[in-house]
C-alpha cells in the first residue's frame, strides 16, 4: 500500500511539474528588435473608422512604440473574408500581428463556430510565418449587456498566445470613447494602442 501511494503521489508530481512548464512555455517570447515590423490585421477597429487614419490605433502604436506598424484593416470585413486576405500580409514577414477580428460577424450573427475556427487558423498561419500573436477579445452587443465573446478566450487558451480581452469592452461601453454607436474616437483608439502596449510590455518583447 505505501509504495502504490509513493507511485500515486510521484505522478501526481511529475504530471504538476509537465504542466507547469508547458503553461510557461507559452509566455516566453523573443523581443522584438528595433527593425521589426508589426502587422494590425482586422476590420474597421483596425482601419480607424471614424477618425482621420493618422488617429487609428496602428498610427498611434507606431507612434507609441518606435517600429513599422502597417495597418491592415479592411471596414466590414467578416472573419472568412480576412482568412483569405491574410496569407498576402505574412509575405511580408512581420515579426508580431495583432488580431483584431470578427466584430462583423458577431453584428451580423454569423456562426460563432466559423468564427472561431476561423481565427484559429488565422493564429496557426501566422505562427507558422513566423510571427508572434497578440489576439484582442471583441465584444458581443447581447440581452445582458455588452461583453467580450467568450469564444475569444477559448481561442487564446487553446492556441497560448497572447491575448488582451477587457479593451474594447470598456470602449464599448463608455459613448464619450466613440464616434459613433459602434467605432473608438480619437480617445478610444488611443486607449487600444496603450493597453497593447501594456500587454506586449508584460511579456517584455518590446525593445
């Protein structure tokens, strides 16, 4: 009886210890050098609807941060439309992506399994390119209120990136941090480029 309690509690142990560095594992990450490039890749909370484009998040993040940040946000995009755009703006090999995507889909009730299947492979693309991700939480516009769709979370617990979930809820929320019902005005987007930048700086990848 001791010794199958001493082999139970062993792999107990070692099953902790697996678990531990795994979990680690997804938060170590190469920081970014001065020469990096990093891509905003969404829709129009990327493109900077509702402002003049020098005030769109990338523009402020570049701003921010000292590095290339190339905007790629295209206004009414749904997740399908980006997984075929996507593999264009990895040619360019940059060394972070943001993702910010899937709010057209969540306001044009599309399917949250497409959707979420298809961020999943946005994230496998570009890990596979090389790059790291930062993938950003949308909010759903539903009977309780405004939240962040759970499926985002689940994404970025079964890919391990990075992932920041509480931004654009509060800009949601907040109508002096709008343009309209829906996009950040010049605060709003401000507010995105910092909490990034906040959440690249707790994995300290920012050079």
């Amino acid at each position: 009886m001791n010794i199958l309690k001493f082999a139970i509690v062993a792999l107990v142990v070692v099953y902790q210890l697996v678990w531990f560095f795994d979990k680690d594992e997804t938060k170590i990450y190469e920081k970014l050098s001065e020469s990096s490039a990093v891509l905003a890749f969404g829709d129009s909370l990327t493109y900077g609807y509702g402002v003049n484009q020098k005030y769109s998040y990338p523009s402020v993040l570049a701003r921010k941060i000292a590095l290339h940040v190339e905007n790629a946000g295209v206004s009414g995009e749904e997740s399908t439309q980006g997984l075929k755009r996507l593999p264009t703006f990895l040619k360019q090999k940059p060394s972070l992506v943001i993702l910010c995507h899937g709010g057209n889909d969540i306001l044009r009730k599309r399917s949250k399994i497409t959707l979420k299947n298809n961020l999943i492979k946005m994230i496998k693309m570009i890990e596979k390119s090389g790059a790291k991700v930062l993938l950003v939480g949308v909010p759903d516009f539903g009977f309780t209120g405004i939240r962040t769709l759970g499926l985002y979370a689940e994404v970025a617990q079964e890919t391990g990136v990075m992932y920041e979930d509480s931004i654009l809820e509060i800009i949601e929320t907040d109508n002096s941090l709008k343009s309209d019902n829906i996009h950040p005005n010049r605060e709003g987007y401000e507010m995105m480029a910092d909490k990034f930048i906040e959440v690249l700086n707790s994995y300290e990848i920012l050079p």
